[in-house]
C-alpha cells in the first residue's frame, strides 16, 4: 500500500524552460565563441528569456509557485490522517482475523486511490493554470515583438534557443523585454478547475 509522496514540483509550472542550444553555445568555454558578421534582416529572440524576466512573467511565476504550496498543502492535510490510520492497521494487523485484516485493506486502499486521484487532479490543474497565464502573457507580447521586429528591420525572425553560434545583434529579447515591462507588471489568475474524470479546462477557475 504505497502512496506517491510530493507530487507537485514547482519546477514543473515555472513559465521558463531550462537554457536552450544557444545558451549552451554562448556559454561553452570548450572552444572560441561562435560569432560572424551581422546578417541583415535576421534577428533572434527567445520566448522563454522573456517569461522568466519581464516583470508579468515573474509575477506569474511568483502566484503558481502560490497555488502549488496551496495545492500541496490541501494534499498533506488529506493525506496525513490516512497516514496514520494506515501506521495504525500495521501495528494492529497481527491481531486481527482474515476477514478483518481484508476489510481494513480495502477501506485503506479505497482512500489511497482517492489521495493518488486528487494529487493527479490537482497537477493537471496546475499546469492547465500555467498553461492559460503562458498564453495571456504572449498575447500581451505579441504586439511588442511586431514593433520590435519592425523597428529592427528584421526580414525573417528566429527562436534563439535554436541557434548554435553566430552574431546575436539582432536580438530582440531585450527591447521586448523592456516594452512588455512598460504595458504590464503582473496579471491575476486563480487555480483552473478540471473535472475529475477528464484532463480538459472546463473555463472555470477557483
């Protein structure tokens, strides 16, 4: 009778991902730096590099880190007189009959499933709540990064986790960063609600 004991990572719902190829070739001291000429018209950015630091993203970042301690918290609070009602049949389990030791594992198993069920439910909720605050924050950025890429005079705009080495004049991260600073700060959200039978946002929230 086993229970999966944290099951929410924060690491998990943070809005930024681990350092892309571009971070890795930037920073290698295996070998001289790849750079080159400015390309015209080409220019960078990273998406990730914005969420994890224009002021909106970490603000966000800030209120999932929030509702995964709440979340967290409503799970040990259902799981702890479990815990001890299951150290309670152990130390009682020699002196019982068959019957009785059946009955008192399935009542504990039954609660085990509905404590694995609602930490299941509780993550999917979590990253359907990332998920939705990833999506309001790019729309507020998408406007900026349009101007960004005119102003720059860009002709083509790459992902620069996905670059290896080259010049990285034209990225725009930076100016995005700063226009998005200037539009928005922080936005509200609550934990979605899923039904427990499906994985899909119903569109309500807590």
């Amino acid at each position: 009778m086993r229970m999966n004991r944290p099951l929410i990572t924060l690491a998990a719902i943070t809005l930024a991902g681990a350092p892309g190829p571009a971070a890795f070739a930037q920073s290698s001291n295996n070998g001289p730096p790849m750079s080159g000429p400015v390309v015209s018209g080409v220019c960078f950015l990273s998406r990730e590099a914005i969420f994890a630091n224009a002021k909106v993203g970490k603000a966000a970042t800030d209120r999932l880190k929030q509702l995964a301690a709440q979340a967290q918290s409503d799970i040990d609070a259902e799981r702890k007189p479990l815990d001890a009602d299951v150290q309670s049949y152990r130390s009682q389990a020699s002196s019982l009959t068959a019957d009785q030791r059946q009955s008192r594992e399935q009542a504990l198993s039954e609660r085990v499933q509905k404590v694995q069920a609602d930490q299941t439910l509780r993550g999917r909720e979590l990253e359907a709540t990332r998920e939705k605050a990833f999506n309001q924050i790019a729309q507020y950025a998408q406007p900026v990064i349009s101007d960004a890429y005119r102003n720059k005079g860009c002709g083509v705009l790459l992902d620069r986790n996905m670059v290896l080495g080259g010049n990285m004049t034209n990225d725009l991260t930076p100016l995005v960063i700063q226009g998005l600073d200037a539009k928005v700060t922080t936005i509200s959200f609550n934990l979605e609600q899923l039904p427990a039978s499906s994985g899909a946002p119903n569109g309500t929230s807590r």
